[in-house]
C-alpha cells in the first residue's frame, strides 16, 4: 500500500505540474522573469528528474520570489519526491502570496492528509473548494482526507461527485473502490477496478486489488470428498509363531499317546496267544 500511495501522489502531482506547463506555454510568464527554468522545472519533473527539477524551480523563484505559483510547483515536485514537509512549506509561501488561489490550499490540504493531520486538512480543502467549487482533483483529496477518518459515507459522496465530471479518473475509481473495500462492499468495488484496469493496463497496483477483489466475490470451494478407508487386514502370522510351535507339540504329545496304546495292545493280545 505504501507504494501505491507512493505513485499515487506522483501522478497527481505530474497531473498538476503539466497544467502549470500549459500555462506557460501559453504564455502566462511568472512574474519578474524565471520563465525557462520554470518551464525546464516542469519538464524534467515530467522525465522523473526530480532532483534537477527543484533546482529549476529555485533559480525560477530567485528570479521570481513574489509568484505564488513557482512555490506551488516546486511543492508539488517536493510532494512526488515524498518529501512532504518540504511540500508543505512551499504550499503555505504560495497561499500567504496569493491567499485567493485555490491551488495552494487544495496542494497544502493533500499534503497534510499524508501527514495524518486530517482535520487541518480537511480545512484546507474545503478552503479550496470555496474558492474554486467542484474542483475535480480537490474534491478526490477530500475524499481520500475523509477515507483516512474513517468516515466512509463522506468519502463516497466525494468520489461519487469527482467521477461523475470525469467518469474515466482512475485515480476517482481507484480510490473509490479503496473505499467500497474498506466498508466491505466487494460486489460495488469490482466494476470501479475493472474500469481502472481497462483504462490503464500497466496499473499492477489495479490489477492486484482486481485479483483481490474476485478471490472474495469467487464461491467458496467445496472440500474434496474424503477417500474410503480401506478395512486394515489381520496381519498374517509367521510359520514358527509360538502358537504354531505349541499346537505343533501338542499334536505330537497325542499321537505319541496313540502310538504307545497301539503298541501296548498289540503287546497284550500277542501274550495271549
């Protein structure tokens, strides 16, 4: 799981850094210059050069130290690196610069939601969604800060809401079948995977929660009928057995018996003669 949310917040955070990349090429400029290494910040981010992507972004934010979005970006390049303190710091420069954006609430609750302080990031978030309501990508953080409370029912309505502007998010169905798992609702998180897996084939983190997730659904197996126990045969006994060997006495004790009598007749009836 940890490497799920590993890559989980890598993708979002790429998500987001090629919008910023949008943005400029379209020619919205960072404020007092920095332009190329923030587009060159965004680009190395995209090859998963991370290291070098910071060192963009600061020499973008030396250039630029008053432009809000500059710390967002690099808070979101600190956010897939994991280092999530980092990330907070930049995100809390870009709302105290620009405290009218959405992005740097919705960027600072994520990060905080990893973090475990759920409450303050729920407050982030739904700072975000005030300004910016239906925000797609800010409703599935709350959604997963909800998740993490254990307050299901919330989360739910959260993902419910991301996918129905965007049916296709496999973040959206991933998470929410993360949810429908949780709650033990394995019938309702199987359609959310398969769709996660049609969409994205080399999602193995997808594939392996599918597996898991049919293993449940799947009848239990009948145990194998047991085999008849043969009747155990008496155990055949040895020609010399002691028994053998008394009957076998015995018999010659009689018949030596016999042979005396015979013999003592014969003796007799020749004496009368």
């Amino acid at each position: 799981m940890a490497t799920n949310r590993t890559l989980t917040f890598v993708a979002i955070a790429l998500l987001s850094l090629s919008q910023s990349g949008i943005i400029f090429a379209q020619g919205k400029k960072p404020a007092g210059g920095g332009t190329d290494h923030a587009a060159k910040g965004v680009q190395l981010s995209q090859m998963g050069a991370f290291d070098e992507s910071i060192a963009e972004f600061t020499k973008a934010i030396e250039a630029a130290p008053k432009d809000a979005r500059l710390y967002r970006d690099r808070g979101l390049v600190y956010l897939a690196m994991r280092k999530i303190q980092e990330a907070a710091n930049d995100f809390t420069k870009a709302i105290e610069l620009a405290p009218t954006d959405y992005s740097g609430y919705s960027a600072r609750g994520a990060a905080l939601s990893e973090q475990g302080q759920l409450e303050p990031a729920l407050a982030d978030l739904n700072k975000a969604l005030e300004l910016k309501p239906n925000d797609q990508l800010t409703i599935e953080r709350r959604g997963l800060a909800f998740h993490r409370q254990r307050n299901y029912e919330a989360a739910l309505a959260d993902y419910n809401n991301a996918l129905s502007q965007n049916p296709n998010s496999t973040l959206g169905l991933n998470r929410r079948a993360d949810t429908y798992v949780a709650l033990g609702q394995f019938a309702q998180a199987l359609p959310d995977l398969e769709m996660a897996v049609k969409l994205k084939p080399d999602d193995f983190t997808a594939q392996d929660r599918l597996t898991f997730v049919r293993a449940k659904l799947a009848p239990p197996t009948a145990p194998a009928a047991a085999a008849p126990v043969p009747t155990p045969k008496p155990p055949k006994q040895p020609l010399l057995s002691r028994t053998n060997v008394f009957i076998a006495l015995g018999a010659l004790l009689v018949l030596g018996v016999i042979v005396v009598m015979v013999a003592k007749r014969r003796m007799t009836s020749g004496s009368d003669d």
